[in-house]
C-alpha cells in the first residue's frame, strides 16, 4: 500500500511544551496519520496552547454565579480570556451576577469636566475601569484570532457577533421519524431471562431492525422477534462478541468483534482479535479476519472497540488501529511499529471517521484528534488535545466533538471534564465547554473512544443532562433533572431547556432528526417514559409510558441504568444487560429475578 499524503498544515505545537511561553519545535514531531511511516513534516511555527483560549466553566442558564476578579493567563505567550468561577449544580441558588446568553454593558470611563485636578481615590478607581476594559478587549481579540495566525475564528464563549445563545430555538428541532402513537400506554412485549455463564461475561450491544432485537448470547449472536421474543435465529462464533459497532449500514449490515476460541477455566479470558461483519436480516457472518502488527509483532493485534463509516469497518486498541473494506474485510491499513510510539487508540464512525491517535510516553503522552479519508486512512486535519489529557472520547463526528477528562480530575467516573467542539474540515477549535462533573451526567469509558452516553450532539449544540438534584417539593425521593444545550460555535449555553419534572429524570438516548429521544426514569410507583424533545423549544412529547410495577420483579427496575442499554425505535422500548455474572448458588424467596432483555411496546 502506497504511503499516505503529508500531514495537513494544522501541525501540533511543540508536545514539550505548556502554558506559558512557546519552546522550539523538538528534533522530531508525533507521527500523524494511522501508523504508516510518511515523510517527516516541516517545522511548525509556535502556536498558542492547544489552539485557543479556554473557556468559563459553563453554567445552565439563568442561574447566576458570585463576581471573580478578572485573571489573565497565558498559553504559549498568548494572552487569554478572562476566567470565570465554577457555577453550583443546576437548580441551586447562587450569588447574583447575569447570566450567560445576555449581551455584556460596555464600561466606559466616567467624564471629568473643569479640568479640574484627580484625587488619589478616583484615579485608582478610573485605573480599575480601564484594566476591566482592556481584559475584556484582549479576550475579544484573542477569541477572535487564528491559531498560527489562520483566520479562523476561536469562541471559547466570547466570540462577538454571533447569535449562539439568542436563538429561542427557532429555525431548528423537528424533523424526527418517531411518530405520536394514538395510545401511548405500553405494554410489557416479551422478556428474556440471563444466560447461565461460569464467569462475568460481557454481552454489551445490540441492534433493532424492522423484524427482530439483536443481542449477543454466549459465543453467539441472537435474533428475537420483536413483538413475541422468539428467537429467529443465532449465529454461533467462535467465542465471545467482545465489541459491537454503534452504527450499521442501510441493510443492516453490522461489524463485531469476538474472540477466537471460547473461554475456559480457571481465567475464563481470551483476546478480542477477531474482526467480522454479520447481515442481521439473516443471521450470517459475511466474512470475519484478524491482522498483526503494531505493538503485537507477529501475533493477533488486540482490538477493544470497532465502528463503522461509509464502506469502512475501523477498530482500535492499545495495538493499534486497523481497518478494513465492509464488502469483503479486505485491509486498509494495519497496525503499524513506529520509533514515536504513536498508535490508534480508537476511532469514531457515522458521517466521519475520526482517530484518537496516542503518541510518546504512558504518562506523558501526546493525544491527537483526527479526521481521516474512511478509504484511505490519510489524516485531513488534526488537533492536537491539551496537556494532561490521556485519552479523549469521540462524541459526534459531523459536527466533530470530543469529550475528555483533563488531568484525570472528574473524580466521579464520568470521564469527562471537558467538551472540544472542533472543525473537522481545518482541525481548529471553535468552543471548549467545560462541563462540571458534580453538574452534568453524562458518562464516557475514558479507555474507550466511541463510548459516550447521555451525550448528545444535533442542531449545531450539544445536549447534556444535568445531575439529579431535589425537586419543587423537597419530599424524600423528589429527584429530577433537565437538559441542557450548549452551542457548538460559542460554547454558551442556551437558552431553553428541558425538565424532567419532580420525581423523573431524564436519560438521553439518542437523535431523531433535530429532536431528542429520551427515556424519563420513573419514581418507585410509576413506570418509565420515552418522549421526544424539540432540540430548539426543548418541549417534550410523551411517545411510550411503561405500567406502573411495585413488584419486587418489576422488569423495568431490575436493570440498573449505567449497567444496561437502552434503545427505542418505533413504538418499542428495549432495556438490554451489557454484563452477565454467574448466578448465585443458593438463591433466596426474595431475590430480585435478572433479566437479559425487557420489552414493551405500544400499538402493536
């Protein structure tokens, strides 16, 4: 295979450097591209930081936050925008400032007439108006400059001009398949037990097609009619499903990843090396290969995650990335040695293929985003993620955006501190929204790169909800939440938004054209909803209510929500396991029955 084409000219800054001032480029820059040699690149000139100015932590809208005096930073000898303080969690009282989306009052000098002479107290007083004015200024400028001297514009929340914020949602949202059912009451379809296994085993995936639920079994996939639960079919494999694509083509097509030879005793472990495609209309593996190469040498490459964009099939992992044609698992590229330690940690698929490309040492490493020619795998543009980020977690890949855990300092196990809304055609940053961990919900495996949940992108704004807080009447149990968008081009939130309402919380699932599909958790005495939300009004339409359950076998509440998949298309509701342990050998009267698979349907 020929090599691919140089770098594009977005070249990463100095990997040495940091906040502060720009160091010379080093002997020899991170390799781009997916692991096959290329010709070094020229050196690139210093840049400002990881492209542009940080932003204020953001903060749901309306609610106000204590005055901070102004701070200047400094990234690559580029001044930055002023930083704001953290905001409290959405719903909770604050001090009294303007909130977000509301246009800034321009501070001017008070007038002097007589010409008369200044004392000392007004002096300083002037002198602290017009520092305020020129931070302000500068904050403008470098929000408006381009990094290395582009044109491209940087938000960062303080863009001037645009209208990100004071939209009132016109113009965007609608557009969904989903249809209002004449009787949104559901009814449980069909359920299906866990499989006995000998070990904790992961059966994480599935797939809905207009005739049967897809979820992986014990070394097998397995087909369930969608409204009685019968199996349709299973194809058996040679072990484990370790890795399901999150998007398939028009016919149903799927790529998976499973494991080459089944799990035995005492580990009960073997490597995710095999790659496949299988036809969910009818059960069949197309074709099915595994690669060598990179840090494998001669063995099997090691995959963790595998996706799909267009007519190309990409997994990743700590081997490295590989890719291969949908038709016939023909390689596009393979995992490839290099002297830089650079590899494909992962990719994400859908409109766009983007790699999460890892250079340098374990713990100081160089993590580049890149957008790729899906045929190809050369790199048409590259950003290159701030220090201290390990790993970075590909939310959307048109528009592109990147979810990440700067300095491992969520602390809660989301994953994430911080968004980066990049473009994808020229690899600069437009926004970077912070997303306060003990504020918003959402939730990424930061060793997985196409694994976020709860995320959602559409509209040009990104959707999040926020963490649980108390509701209007205080009562024991009274929780809810809402969501919250946040504009791609400035980083500002906006300002509708939805409530789940007291005793609900809202679990976003998916897009549906420019609506929300999301699964409303109920309170112990009332069963789930599915509803959509308008992306621009954010008002929700009630699509599926589950019945009221009290049981201790009540389906719905078996499954806990960060241990289970949920997917909704056309009427029916779906609630899945990604893990299955072995059962316990004396089961007690008042154990909770597990189930694999819930079901419930409306209209049909």
């Amino acid at each position: 295979m020929t090599q691919p084409p140089p770098p594009p000219p977005n070249q990463p800054p100095d990997p040495r450097g940091g906040f502060g001032a720009p160091t010379p480029p080093p002997p020899q820059q991170p390799e781009p591209g997916y692991g096959y040699p290329q010709q070094p690149p020229a050196a690139p000139q210093p840049e400002p930081g990881y492209g542009y100015p940080q932003q204020a932590p953001q903060q749901p809208y309306g609610y106000p936050t204590a005055p901070q005096q102004p701070q200047q930073p400094q990234q690559y000898g580029y001044p930055a925008q002023p930083q704001q303080p953290g905001q409290p969690p959405y719903g909770y009282p604050a001090q009294p400032q303007q909130p977000y989306g509301h246009p800034q009052q321009t501070v001017a000098a008070p007038a002097v007439s007589g010409g008369k002479k200044l004392s000392a107290q007004l002096q300083i007083v002037i002198a602290a108006v017009v520092a305020v004015v020129l931070i302000v200024g500068i904050g403008i400028w470098y929000a408006n400059s381009g990094d290395g001297g582009d044109e491209a514009k940087g938000t960062g929340g303080t863009s001037q001009g645009s209208t990100g914020g004071d939209t009132g949602g016109k113009g965007i949202g609608g557009g969904g398949k989903e249809k209002v059912p004449a009787n949104t009451k559901a009814k449980v379809s069909f359920l299906v037990g866990e499989p006995k296994v000998a070990d904790v085993t992961d059966v994480a995936g599935s797939f809905i097609t207009d005739k049967a639920f897809v979820k992986p079994g014990v070394n097998s996939l397995v087909a369930y009619d969608l409204d009685k639960g019968n199996v349709l079919w299973t194809l058996p494999l040679t072990g484990q499903i370790c890795g399901t694509s999150r998007h398939v083509t028009a016919d149903n097509k799927a790529p998976i990843l499973f494991e080459a030879a089944k799990r035995v005793a005492p580990r009960y472990y073997q490597q995710c090396t095999e790659v496949g495609v299988v036809d969910l209309n009818t059960g069949k593996l197309l074709w099915s290969t595994s690669v060598t190469g990179g840090s494998a040498g001669d063995a099997k490459a090691r995959f963790g995650e595998v996706t799909l964009s267009g007519t190309t099939v990409a997994a990743g992992g700590t081997d490295g990335g590989a890719a291969f044609d949908l038709a016939n698992g023909n390689p596009r590229w393979k995992p490839q040695a290099n002297d830089q330690n650079c590899y494909d940690m992962g990719y994400g698929g859908g409109e766009g293929l983007v790699a999460v490309r890892k250079c340098g040492q374990y713990d100081n490493p160089n993590v580049l985003i890149q957008n790729l020619n899906p045929t190809t795998g050369a790199p048409l543009s590259q950003f290159k993620m701030p220090p201290g980020v390990k790993y970075a977690s590909v939310v959307s890949t048109k528009p592109l955006v990147v979810a990440t855990d700067i300095g491992d300092s969520s602390g809660d196990g989301s994953g994430i501190t911080d968004f980066f809304s990049i473009d994808e055609k020229t690899g600069k940053l437009k926004a970077k929204i912070t997303a306060d961990p003990e504020q918003y919900a959402a939730r990424c495996r930061p060793t997985e790169v196409e694994s976020c949940q709860q995320a959602l992108v559409g509209n040009g704004r990104l959707y999040l909800p926020t963490e649980e807080h108390e509701g209007s009447t205080g009562e024991y149990g009274d929780e809810t939440n809402e969501i919250i968008g946040f504009d791609l081009t400035t980083g500002r939130t906006v300002p509708e938004k939805a409530d789940a309402g007291d005793k609900y919380t809202f679990v976003p699932l998916r897009m549906d054209g420019g609506n929300l599909i999301a699964y409303k958790e109920p309170p112990y005495n009332q069963g789930g909803r599915i509803v959509s939300v308008d992306g621009g009004t954010m008002k929700e339409t009630l699509l599926l209510e589950n019945p009221a359950n009290k049981s201790l076998n009540n389906p719905e509440s078996s499954f806990s929500l960060n241990g289970a998949e949920l997917l909704y298309q056309n009427g029916r509701f779906f609630i899945s396991e990604n893990m299955v342990s072995k059962p316990r050998e004396n089961p007690g009267p008042n154990d909770i029955k597990e189930y694999l698979i819930a079901s419930w349907s409306v209209g049909h």
